[in-house]
C-alpha cells in the first residue's frame, strides 16, 4: 500500500518534515508494510523555501542583508536543484519576526533586503524567482526591494526618496530602466492567498498596517502614501493597480512586483505544489494524510491542507488530518473532505505540553487515524 504524507509545518513545534516523519512513523505502527512518502507542503508563507527544498532538494544560500529597520541580518533563499529557480521568502529578510516587540515603524520598515536576496539569486543563475511574500513587517509596496534591483523613486527635485511606505507621498517619478535590465529573462511569481487591494478600506495599510505597529493617523498616512504610490505606476507604465486583489499583500509588494517587475500573482499552495509535482506523487496513492497547527476557517480559505485534500479528493483518495488543534465541525470538515481528522492532544492539554511533546503526540495521533481509516483503505 502506498501513502502520501503531506503536512504544512506546526508553526512553532515541528518543520514539515518533522511532523511528516512522526506521521510516518505512527502509521507504520498499523501498517508495517507501507511504502509512505513523506513529502512537505506550503502555501506561500514562512516555511515554503524549505518544504520545496526537502521536496525537490537543492540548497541554501545565505547572505547578510537588511532587515526592515536597515540593520544587517543573516537571510538566506532556496537555490533548487535545478539550478536555475530560487525561493525567497520576504519574512526571510523583511519579516515582522525580525524585530523585538513594539520596535517596527511601519512608515520606515522597507523590503530592501528581500530585493538584495534577489539579487544574490540572480547572481547565483537562478532565472525563476519564487516569491514568498507572508510575514512582512513592511508597507512600501515594494520598492525598497524594487530600489536593491536598480529602480529608482523619485521627489519633484529628483532626489530619491528614502525608504519606508510613508516616503512614497513624495514620489513624483519612477526610474526603472536599471530595473528592466537587471530582470531581463527572469520570471518572477508571487505566492500569496490574499485577495486584498493596494489602498482603501480593505487595502494593505488599513488591514494589516495594525498589525505591524501602525496607528490610526500611520494608516491613513500610508493609505495616502500607496495611493501616490498607484498614481504615479499608472502615469508612468499605464497600469493601474490599485484594485488588483491581492496586490495589497505584503504591504503592497504584490503590486509593486506586478507593475513594475513584471510579477505574477499565484495562489500560495498551487504554486507549491506545481514546483514539487505534487499531482504526480498521487499515482498509485491509497491514503494522503496532511496537516499543520490548527485546522480552523482560515485553512478552508486555501492554506496547503485544504489543498492538499481538495487534490486528493479530485481522485477520490480518502483524506487524513492530524493537526495540533481541530476548530473545525460538521459542514466545515464535510469541505475539507476529510475521512478522518485527529488533534494531537484533548482540548484540556495545555498549549505549552502539547509543543513539548509534539513529535511523539504526532505519531500517536497519527496511529489513532491509520485505526480509524483502516477499513476504508484499499491496499
């Protein structure tokens, strides 16, 4: 019998690798027998570099960097085995878990380090960018990174403009041509689940500029700011973006890549699992059994379990989920399609025991659902 063990990481206690290796573990505990591939999954966010690299092999490249703030940090993106496609991850270089609590000024955080891991990929041969874009502790739309590949953000002096969202109020030009150059024959694809716009209501400043520290008055400033931003992308490439869903992500960064780095904007998981040809490692499949941390409404919004199970489901391969917490009932998992879904502790287990013991409570959970599976499972 083939299985396909298929988690996300469990942000915080285990890799994707990790907890895909206790899976494994505790369904050969019924299954002595099994062929089981274990093969990681992501969606776009913190983790996708290394679950592509354990799936498709490859390396890691470090390099200091600037860190949001402009301090040097030790970043590092995935060089796959191809040679010629790289992974960066923006949380990588321009994350919000860079710095300490309460540290982050959203007007001045900038993504240039993401753009200087770029560049040290194009100076490694990749010709293919993958772009992660989950975690950032920025709101310029992208132009610190833009700035470290060679295009240049003007005032009405013709002076450039500092970094940070809340400088782009000033913009007055965009100088891109170094830009053009230095991208020439590269592709650049942008992971990330979002569907929100660059400016308004529901735009990249007000949604998640509290999350990075903004005050009120920071997020009208930086709305203002990344409508400026849009204003001056339309005079200058004919390309409006400030309605794009999902060019609000990051920080606007999506957008930014879109208008002036000839982006691509790709569902997170689809993305993942088109690099790792995940549709191929069902072949011959009898069981896929996935998870991550918590399975709640948000992995029904497209994280990678619910990818994963709606993949499965297309071939009518039954569907297992071991996660650190189930907030999922009824109608909710009847969308998950899932055959069977065990949390790896009872509701009482404290939070702090639970990530302790995670690789032995993974293994027995999964045990628990190869149990309760097994007569539905065609060897």
């Amino acid at each position: 019998m083939r299985i396909l063990v298929a988690p996300d990481k469990f942000k915080g206690s285990m890799t994707g690798r990790e907890a895909g290796d206790a899976m494994r573990a505790g369904l050969l505990r019924v299954w002595p027998s099994a062929d089981i591939e274990v093969v990681p999954v992501a969606d776009g966010g913190d983790g996708t570099a290394q679950a592509i690299l354990d799936a498709v092999g490859g390396r890691r490249v470090s390099r200091i960097v600037q860190r949001p703030d402009g301090e040097p940090v030790d970043a590092s993106f995935a060089l796959l085995s191809d040679g010629k496609t790289a992974v960066v991850e923006l949380a990588s270089a321009s994350g919000l878990a860079l710095m300490s609590s309460g540290s982050n000024d959203p007007l001045t955080a900038t993504t240039y380090g993401t753009g200087e891991l770029i560049v040290a990929a194009l100076d490694s041969s990749a010709r293919r960018i993958i772009l992660a874009i989950g975690g950032s502790a920025t709101n310029d739309a992208g132009a610190g990174a833009l700035s470290a590949l060679g295009a240049r953000f003007l005032d009405a002096s013709g002076s450039e403009l500092p970094r940070g969202g809340a400088a782009l109020a000033r913009l007055e030009t965009i100088d891109d041509a170094a830009l053009i150059e230095k991208l020439r024959g590269v592709s650049i694809e942008i992971a990330s689940d979002v569907d929100n716009a660059l400016v308004g209501p529901n735009g990249a400043s007000a949604v998640y500029g509290p999350q990075k520290g903004a005050s009120p008055e920071d997020v009208r400033t930086l709305d203002a700011a990344l409508t400026r931003f849009a204003d001056i992308v339309k005079r200058t490439k004919g390309v409006d973006v400030r309605d794009v869903p999902g060019g609000g992500a990051a920080g606007g960064i999506a957008a930014g890549f879109l208008a002036l780095a000839g982006g691509r904007l790709v569902p997170g998981a689809e993305l993942v699992f088109d690099v790792i040809g995940f549709e191929r490692r069902l072949d011959g499949v009898s069981l896929v059994v996935t998870g991550e941390g918590k399975l709640d409404r948000q992995t029904l919004s497209g994280k990678a379990p619910f990818a994963v199970a709606r993949a499965a489901s297309r071939r009518d391969i039954p569907v297992g989920a071991v996660a650190g917490a189930v907030d999922l009932r009824g109608e909710d998992l009847e969308k998950l399609h899932m055959a069977a879904v065990e949390a790896l502790a009872p509701a009482s287990a404290s939070l702090e025991q639970t990530m302790r013991d995670a690789l032995a409570l993974t293994a027995n959970a999964a045990e628990r659902l190869a149990r309760d599976v097994a007569d539905r499972i065609t060897s």
